[in-house]
C-alpha cells in the first residue's frame, strides 16, 4: 500500500494498544535500573557495530565498546565476518584498542599471545609449559552472533538471538529501495552527554517537539501530525513518515514560497514564484523533477527509490535505541548508548550517510559542508562544537530533562496520542527488565 494511502490515518495493525504504565522517573538515574538494563536487556538486542565498507579485505576490523564491554569484528579468509569478545583469554587484557584497523593477526599486548582472524589462538609464550598441553590450535576467543544489513555490520551478545533479518522486519523490505549499502558516512561525531540513554530515545520516540525545539523545519517539513504516518510493528521498532518539501499544515501559507524551499526548488530547475501562494504544491512537482533529472545527474539510487521517498522524511526508531532518519539523498544514525558507569550520562553517536554521485566532490551535512569522504571518527566534548543544529536543539532540552525528572513534581508523564511511541517503549522495557506492570 502506498504511504500516500494511509498518510494521517492510523491503521489497527499499526497501532497496537498500550497499557498506560506510569513512565517513572528514576529510570533516567537509578544505578539499580542501569544493571538491570544490563543483565535483561543489551545482552540481548543486536547492536551496530560498524560500517562494512571498513571490512574489505580479510583481517580488516572494527572494534565497539559497549557500556564496559568490547567486541571486535573481523573479516574472514571466505569474506565472511565474525564478532568476538575482545578480551584475551589469557588474563583477559583488551586485545585491540583502535576502533578501525587490520591485522592478520592479532597480537596481545601482555605477553604476546596471537589469535588468528578465526579466533584460534596461533602462538603462546612457552606453549609446552601449560598443565593441559599446548593450547595453540584449541583456544579460541568466545564468538558471538554476528550479521550485516544496510552497510553496517551487526552483533548480538545472546548466541541464541533471533536471525537479524528476523528481528529488524520490516525494515530491510521497506528500506531496500534507498540502497543504504552503496553509500558512505560522511559525518562521524560522537559525544559523552550530560543525560541519561533513554530521554534521547523518548524525543526520537515523538515529533511533538517539533514546533518549539525545531520551528525553522517548517518550511520545509509537514509536522501536523494530522497529516503524519505514525507506525508501530510486532518487532519494538517504530516509524514516523512526514512529508517533505512542503510546509507545515500547522502554516498559513505565505505569498512567496520561503527561502529553505525555494533553495531546493532552485537546485531541481524549478521556479519557487511558480509556487506563491501554493507552496504544498511543490512536493509533487519536486518528485517529478527527480525523476526527470536525477537520472542525468548520476543519481542512481532514485531509480528504486519510491515518489515518497524522493521527498519524504522516514524516521526509524529501532528498539531499543538506534535512530534510523532516511531523506532523500542520505541518512542519519542517531544512537544513545548508556555510559559505562554513569546512569545520568550517555554516549550519543551521530553519523551521516550519502550515496555517491559522480563529480561530486563535496556536500552539505547536519554540521554544514564536507568533503565526499570517509569521515575520521571526532569525539565532541559536549557544549564545545556541534553535533548537528538539529541535534544541538534535542541535547539542549535533554540536559534540562535529566534534571527535572528528579523532581518530586515530575508523576509519571502525560502524554498526547502523537506520543504513543514513547508509552509503548517504555512499557517494552518494563517487559524486558521484569518490571510489574501498572
């Protein structure tokens, strides 16, 4: 069914209903809640681990740190990739510390142990001097689950996780017109935020905001809710689809077509005074264009890209917390992680992700103008530089939050129906963790 067909309606099968669990606030800072978030819940999720375009040839490896554990991903000898823990199996000393790199072996730093790319230990110090005989050949460092989809490579702690393809539905149906692995990330920023993982997750989880954090996307993005689709799948993930390239129905349209507008018209070859008075008429004349000139301009990707899609924001919020932002020609992961030892801080990741167009040398981000390139990793201490004008105005109000919820006035949240998202996330990780319902 086409987006354009259910566009401002909710379907049943789209909106499960939710119990009205209270959403309290010492989730965002108990140490009791971040232990169990440990023991009953990331543990058991797939998590993404890096782009696949760092594993090209075998012994290329990413590595992630999670809370305080480390995974490393390696490409195989048959072009294969396997995860491991990245701990030694010796005395358990981290084995590679850089996040990208490759090694046909991998040699610990301690007493130089080296493990294969397979995981099989290859030489030990005085290999004749251990009680149970050479362990060379026979140990191997403990492997985990481990999948790729959509230019990233993936890992699930839990040895018995459900397939990836499995867990992530439907996104890789939905999603596969884009052709997300043919891209390449241009932004990498990561930073250590002053909040606790979940309160970006419950802004991702709602557009409520929009209006007040964000009232420059007016323009330029449909954020009546009235005319937004708003779905939630069997599976805990979420999407939101609002139209692009046309102003907000919350507007009165303006004579003149506004300059955030008229800029992208520009670039299509399409008149923005054509549009005076009739600005939400843009979109489909927008779609047209694409599809006209696109092809002419290199744009391949938007041969299998849907008329929506060409203008449209598709926004995926993947339990329990990956952002997943498709626009037209890119898109955004957001991703909150727990900090390792701080329930009140967080580590959030923002990567952009660009098709290649030939001749294109440089193009425009979430932080302005860069070069076509892979993006170097830069770890952003927070209040100092950028993250985004989108996300800077998100963490702003983030911060603020993590305060407010200690308050004894703060009872629970109450929340508009736009927000559904938000309750039904929150009563999933009640699920997860044992938590009793009410």
């Amino acid at each position: 069914m086409s987006i354009e067909t259910f566009m401002g309606r909710k379907r049943d099968e789209y909106d499960p209903p939710v119990r009205g669990d209270r959403i309290t606030g010492e989730r965002y800072y108990s140490r009791e809640w971040m232990k169990a978030e440990w023991d009953h819940l990331w543990q058991k999720v797939w998590h993404v681990g890096g782009m696949l375009n760092d594993l090209l040839e075998p012994g290329d490896y990413v590595v992630h740190n999670f809370m305080r554990e480390s995974v490393v991903m390696i490409r195989q000898d048959d072009g294969s990739i396997r995860a491991f823990f990245n701990s030694c199996l010796h005395r358990g000393n981290r084995l590679v510390w850089s996040e990208i790199g490759g090694a046909d072996l991998i040699t610990c730093s301690y007493h130089g142990w080296k493990w294969g790319k397979d995981g099989v230990l290859v030489h030990a110090q005085d290999a004749d001097d251990f009680p149970g005989g050479n362990p060379c050949g026979k140990a191997r460092l403990v492997e985990i689950a481990c999948d790729t989809w959509g230019g990233f490579v993936w890992y699930n702690m839990d040895r018995d996780a459900k397939p990836l393809a499995e867990w992530l539905a439907p996104l890789p149906e939905q999603l596969a017109g884009y052709q997300m692995e043919s891209m390449r990330r241009v932004l990498h920023v990561s930073c250590e935020v002053p909040c606790n993982w979940k309160i970006i997750r419950d802004n991702f989880n709602e557009s409520y905001h929009l209006p007040t954090l964000h009232p420059e996307l007016a323009d330029i993005i449909d954020d009546d809710h009235l005319d937004t689709s708003f779905e939630m799948y069997p599976s805990g993930h979420n999407r939101m689809v609002q139209k692009g390239c046309q102003p907000s129905g919350r507007l009165d349209l303006p004579d003149a077509v506004e300059p955030a507008l008229a800029e992208v018209l520009a670039a299509w070859e399409l008149d923005a005074e054509q549009f005076a008075g009739r600005a939400r008429e843009a979109r489909k004349a927008l779609q047209q264009a694409k599809r006209e000139l696109g092809k002419v301009r290199g744009y391949k990707h938007h041969d299998t890209m849907t008329d929506s899609q060409l203008t449209d924001y598709y926004h995926y919020t993947l339990w329990p917390n990956l952002t997943v932002t498709m626009s037209p020609d890119g898109f955004q992961i957001l991703r909150s992680e727990p900090h390792p030892t701080d329930p009140e801080k967080c580590i959030f990741d923002h990567w952009y992700i660009m098709p290649e167009v030939p001749g294109r040398t440089e193009v425009v981000t979430p932080v302005g103008t860069v070069p076509y390139d892979h993006a170097e990793k830069e770890v952003v201490v927070y209040g100092t530089k950028t993250l985004g004008y989108v996300a800077d105005q998100d963490m702003s109000i983030a911060v603020g939050q993590q305060q407010g919820l200690h308050s004894r006035g703060y009872a629970g949240g109450l929340l508009t129906n736009q927000e559904k998202r938000i309750q039904r996330f929150h009563e999933l990780l009640n699920d997860a963790l044992g938590v009793p319902r009410g």
